[in-house]
C-alpha cells in the first residue's frame, strides 16, 4: 500500500464551481490514492456533497463513499465565537 503524506489526498471545497473539485479529486485517485477527502465548512457543505455525489454517479463509478464525518469547529470571528459546522466525506475505491 502506497505511503500516505498528510493533506495529499484532501480536497477542501470553497467557492469555486463544483467541476474544479470534481476534477480534483479525480486526478487524486488517477495518481495512485487509495482514497479522497472531500472537506468542507459552513456554507460549502452543500457543495461537497454535490462534489462527492459527481465523482461517484457520473465519473468514477468504481469509487464509493466510505464514510462521512460531521463536526462543529469553535471559530473567533471579531472577537467572538462561533460555531461552524463541517463535513469529511471519505471516497475509496472498493
């Protein structure tokens, strides 16, 4: 099994179109990853999820989600905290 480097094999989802993650996370698994990290925070949950659901259903048919976590992340914006929510969805292939 391929050694694994921290954050090489995580995608973090923003802003930008869903198709620029998509095509992240495939290059991830056409160089050799086991499996892909689609992570995401707050508004780009939705996003993520839309990612994720690309890759599997209409690119990748081999690659299946292995598994999701959802947390809460304790953020300081001005000077007070908040919460944010964000999600770690696990592709693999089988």
């Amino acid at each position: 099994m391929a050694e694994e480097r921290p954050g090489e094999n995580v995608v973090y989802v923003g802003k930008k179109p869903t198709m620029a993650y998509v095509l992240a996370a495939i290059t991830q698994f056409t160089n050799g990853q086991p499996e892909v990290h689609v992570k995401a925070r707050g508004r780009a949950i939705s996003r993520a999820v839309d990612v994720a659901q690309v890759v599997t259903r209409r690119f990748m048919q081999d690659v299946k989600v292995k598994r999701i976590e959802i947390g809460t992340e304790e953020r300081e914006v001005e000077g007070r905290k908040v919460n944010v929510s964000t999600i770690d969805i696990v592709l693999g292939k089988e």
